[in-house]
C-alpha cells in the first residue's frame, strides 16, 4: 500500500503516511505536560502513526485557548522534551503546531480583549476583538518565531503553524475580516503579508533546515471570503518563504458547511487538498473524516494527496496503522463521527475521551490484563454494552457466552445508523461481530433469556445488558390511525403516509424527521447523472434534493428541539430540518391521537393536525424485568446500559468495558 510508503519532509523521513494532526484535549489545565499527556500519546506512537503532531500550543497568553500545551514561555519546555521523546521513542515523527486564535479568542481564558486585524465581531465567541496595532503585529509575529525556538530545543522534528479553522492567519487573509488600509489589508499581497512573514520568522529562528508545516483552510466556506482558489494561491507564495509541508483542512468555526460530522462523505474534503496539490512540489496533507486505511489509499494513489490526516480514527484505534499494515482491517475500531466524545467535549471545555474507544484519555489509569482466575461469563443482551462486555472478558481471557433475543447483534446500534449522517455507526456493529468471534465469545442469536435458564447455565457472572424499551405514551391513541415507532421508520417496517405527525422533537425525533422528510428525494447517484447531462437546472436539482414527498410535522412539548444532541452537531441536525420544510411545533402539549390526526395544545389553545400516521419518538425506560428474578439465584449479578438507565452510546460502552475489565 502507498500509505505505508516513507515520504520526506523537508529532511524529516516519515516512515509512512499517516498523520494525527493537532487534537485539543482538555489534558493540560495549567498547560504542562503531564503523564496523562504523555500515556495518551505514547498509544498513538506505539499504534504505528508515522507523524504525530500535537497542540495546539499557544504562542503566548494573547490568543490562548483553555487547558492548552503551553509553549509561550521557556519554562515549558522540559515538559515538551518528554512529550516529543516518547512519541519518537515509540516510532513516530513528532511535530508541535503553534496556535493563536486572534479574535476566536475568548477573553474569559485571557482575562484581555482579543486582538485581530480589525474590529469586526465574532459569531463564535460573540465578543468583539480590537484592531492589532503595528506594534502587536510585530510583538505575535515574534512570539510565533520563540515559541518554534522552544519546540525545536524540546526535541520535536518539525513545527506546524495553525493558519486554518478561522484563526488568526485566516483573519487577515479574509477580507470579511480585514478590513485594515495599511500594508497588512486591503489587496491580496497585503493580506497574505502576515502570514508570511510569519513563516519567514520562524525560518529565520529555527535555520533553513527545520522542517515547516503550515495547516491551511483548502476552502473557508463563508461568503465572500477565500475559496481553494485563494488557497492554492497563498500555498504556492508558502512554497517560496521556505514551507515544507502544506496540512489542508475545511473551512472555519463559523462556517455553515459541517466540517467533519457524518453528513460529509468519508474523504470527502480530499478535493481542496487536490487544489493545492495541484498547485505546489512540496507535500500536501489531506484531512476531514478519512477513517478508513482504503479510502485513505484511494486518495494517495489518485495523486490528490501525499499524506492522510487522522485525528479520531486514532482517538477511536491507536492501533489503526497496525493493524492496516498487518491487513487487519476488520479488527478496526472506526471512528463513528459521533463527536459525543471528543468535539462536545472540547466545546464544552471538558476533557476529551471517545464513545467507540473507552480507552481514550485513560492510557495512565487504566491498565488490561489478563485475568488471573478466569470466569464463566454470561452476557444477556447483544447492544453495545453487552457486546463491549463481553468482547473484553473474553480477551482477558474468560469463558463467555453472548445470548441475543433478536436474530442479530446490535441492539439499538443498528438503528443509530439509519438516519442521515450516521451511516458510519454501523462500522462499530461490524467491529464488535469481528471481535466477538475472534476472542471466542459464544454468541447465541434468537435465545430470549428465561430466569430459569440462566440459573442452571451455573455462570460465575452474569451481566444483564438487556437494554431499554419504548417509553408508554401519556396521552390516548386510536388504534384505527397508524401509530407507530420511531424505529419502525428508521428500519422501514413501517412505511409512512403523506401526512406525518411525529411525537417528540429529541434527538430520535429529530432524526426521524430528517429520514421521512428525505423520502422521495433524488439520489447522490441521480444527482451527478443530471448535472453532467445539464437534465435540469440548479434551482429544479435543489428542489429535488431538499423536498420529499411527504408532509412532515415535529411536536415537542417543551422549548426548542434536539436538546439532547451534542453541541458541535446539533446545529447541523436543525439545518436539516429547515433545509428539509419539517413543520416545527415547540411548547406544545398533545392532548390525544384520533382516528384522523392529532390534537395538541399551547397556552390553552388547541390545534388538530391531520395525519395519515403518527410516530412516537417519546423516549425510552430501562428494560429490565430479569434483575429481580435472579437476585440471590446467581454467584454474580451485573445490570449495564439502558437496561440500568437509558442514555447515550458513551455510556453504554464504557460501562461494559469498565465492567469487563475487573471482572
């Protein structure tokens, strides 16, 4: 495979062509290196990456972000030496990226007014930034040229400066954000100065021979700011000042493009590096949801990049690398593009650690072993926290048998990925059934538990995983209506009529108005056909994509939809269902389900909505009708997921693995 061809870097040798980029992870509060930091990153060396670069690290307290690696003063750098000697102990390339946020800055981190090239406000931090003086200029561009002197005398191989995402470098390239008459804004040149003269700063510190990457915005997605166009054109000028290595990534924080949720295609920003590759000698980094080793490998072998970025596929498997190289690709732990565990967390300033991957974050608390008297375990229930459960106990070594009431493994698993933009949750299901034979599990499908059979199986543990259940609804329902789940839609064994109703605007409800409002809409597939034979025009093609053929309602009794979705893609759900015409009705209370519709109310008025069929998306309740029948009846009794309490898919796993590992 190309990707694990060694490649140079100015004269850094990478051994292969995986990337993990820059990940901020909450690990650092006082912005030292710890042995948190140090374990986390010792697993993703170890796991076969050939470049690691961490950060951000900031430049100096000015345009700092919250718990990040320091690297504005010198007394960081100690810290920094251990941080670059264990990943390149552990076999990987280490890079530090140099970061200042300008005025994506929060001044609550700083306790000072963000600067940036002109006083426009920011929609991200909803603070307005002060215009940089002369001297300011002068005083970041200098502290950019010290903080990669401290990189490169704490040992690491290369310094990548951050000039993507909307953050400073950006600032002044845009003009909706450079607004500056001096020799910083106005034409082109003058606002690609910065930037350069950034680089050439931190050329002059480092030497010639340092290497230098710079990480890029392929595409800004805001109107009327740069394009791939402008970006090929500011690479090519980074390619003279002495750059060796061109990272390209999406558009900014503010952009209403989703940068990296399910909804963009694997790969699916390979393009943008495709612009620049196009454009420059040196080598050029593709990034954005490429979790998968073969689409990595397409992109490289169709010269649209040098190297693939992977930033939560390696959060999700450090081993990733590996276990490709090995052509172990079933045993790949994919990253399912959820964002619960790592970007919500980082929005929310909370330590980063990842739904698919319990691991994560806890490479120096929690250690696997094998166990030293191994049980006869058995797993009743085949969702995410049984399989978990019993995938772990039976690699540490214990006997374990797997019951499943249904005729497949997943549980509710298989239902997450139905929905728009969670197609890659499925990769999780086809993870675990890989893993589940190869460590030896029994797996028994169609085996609906009895309390009587679970006694004479005579287990040394049993683990109830048995999942949750429709909530009942707390309101009358006709019978002579259709009324069904919101997994009878999701797994088509109900086909809604025209007129939809659905019931409870949370995130299953939200999602399921996403998937019925889609019926009817043209496919990728149909898309590309029209538009290459010019069949229609672009306003008859967005009309195709965006209005099924179906009328759809969301009703949520409380203010405002989707408030259990994560932060960092819940927005991208709400676009969806603007995008799609769903009818929202918030604060509004159902009163009944007739045989025609459905009748609500809101501040003592009532409203009859007419519909075909009606679907409930009202929550769930813990399914659990086995826990008191074997009380006392078994040596060991364990109750895990939403058959103790309904929640997320982060919880459910965790709570198998954590179980497993001390069984």
């Amino acid at each position: 495979m190309k990707l694990f061809e060694p490649i140079r870097v100015g004269n850094m040798e990478l051994k292969n062509r995986i990337a993990m980029p820059a990940v901020h992870h909450c690990y650092t509060p006082d912005g030292f290196v710890n042995e948190r930091l140090l374990k986390y990153y010792e697993a993703r060396a170890s796991g076969g990456a050939g470049l690691i670069t961490v950060g951000g690290c900031t430049i100096d307290q000015l345009g700092q972000g919250p718990m990040m690696i320091g690297l504005h003063n010198d007394q960081y750098i100690e810290g920094m030496k251990s941080l670059s000697k264990i990943i390149r102990d552990n076999g990987a390339a280490a890079a530090a990226q140099l970061y200042q946020a300008g005025r994506y800055t929060h001044s609550m981190m700083t306790g000072q007014q963000p600067v940036a090239p002109s006083a426009i406000a920011s929609r991200f931090t909803r603070e307005t930034p002060r215009e940089m003086t002369l001297e300011d200029i002068e005083a970041v561009i200098e502290s950019y040229g010290q903080a990669a002197r401290r990189a490169k005398e704490a040992g690491f191989d290369a310094v990548e400066v951050l000039a993507s995402a909307g953050y400073l470098i950006c600032q002044f390239l845009s003009p909706l954000t450079n607004e500056r008459t001096d020799q910083y804004g106005g034409t082109w040149e003058n606002r690609t100065r910065f930037g350069l003269e950034v680089m050439r700063k931190i050329r002059d510190t480092t030497g010639p021979d340092y290497p230098l990457i710079i990480r890029i915005s392929g595409n800004d997605f805001m109107p009327e700011s740069n394009t791939n166009r402008e970006a090929a054109l500011f690479a090519s000028e980074l390619e003279k000042a002495g750059v060796n290595c061109i990272n390209v990534t999406g558009g900014w924080h503010e952009s209403r493009v989703p940068q990296i949720t399910g909804e963009l295609p694997r790969g699916g920003f390979a393009y943008l590096a495709r612009g620049i590759k196009e454009t420059v000698s040196i080598p050029v980094i593709a990034s954005n949801r490429i979790n998968d080793p073969l689409n990595a490998e397409y992109i490289l072998q169709h010269y649209m990049a040098d190297i693939i970025n992977m930033a939560r596929p390696l959060i999700a498997d450090p081993e990733l690398p590996n276990k490709a190289l090995k052509g172990r690709f079933d045993s790949i732990r994919r990253c399912i593009a959820c964002n619960q565990g790592c970007l919500d967390m980082v929005f929310t300033m909370q330590d980063v650690h990842c739904t698919a991957n319990p691991l994560a974050g806890r490479e120096d608390k929690v250690e696997i072993k094998a166990a030293e008297n191994p049980k006869k375990v058995l797993v009743i229930g085949a969702g995410p926290a049984g399989m978990e459960a019993a995938r772990l106990a039976a690699a540490r070594g214990h006997n374990v048998a797997l019951w499943e009431k249904n005729e497949r493994l997943g549980g509710h698993l298989s239902y997450a990925a139905m929905p728009p933009g969670k197609h890659d949750f499925i990769t999780l299901l086809h993870y675990y059934e890989h893993e589940l034979g190869r460590n030896g599990v029994q797996v028994i499908l169609n085996r609906e538990a009895a309390a009587d059979e679970i006694v004479a199986e005579k287990a040394d543990v049993v683990i109830l995983a048995t999942g949750a259940k429709g909530a009942p609804a707390p309101f009358p329902v006709k019978d002579s209506l259709q009324v069904v789940s919101a997994l009878a839609i999701l797994d088509g064994t109900a086909i809604p009529g025209k007129q939809v109703v659905i019931i409870g605007g949370g995130s299953v409800g939200c999602e399921t108005a996403v998937a019925t409002a889609e019926m009817g809409t043209i496919s990728a597939e149909t898309l590309k056909f029209l538009m290459e034979n010019d069949a229609e025009t672009p306003e008859r093609l967005k009309e195709l994509l965006n209005r099924g053929t179906r009328e759809v309602t969301l009703v949520e009794m409380d203010k405002g939809i989707g408030r259990d979705i994560g932060i960092s893609t819940r927005w991208v759900v709400i676009k969806c269902i603007r995008r799609m015409g769903i009818r929202v009705m918030d604060q509004y209370t159902v009163k009944e389900v007739t045989e025609k519709g459905v009748l609500v109310e809101k501040a003592g008025e009532e409203t009859f909505l007419p519909a075909d069929t009606v679907v409930l998306a009202i929550g769930a309740v813990a399914n659990n009708p086995l826990e008191e029948m074997l009380k006392d009846k078994v040596k060991e009794l364990h109750v895990i997921g939403d058959a103790l309490k309904p929640r997320k898919l982060t919880e459910a796993i965790r709570e198998g693995f954590d179980l497993a590992r001390e069984l």
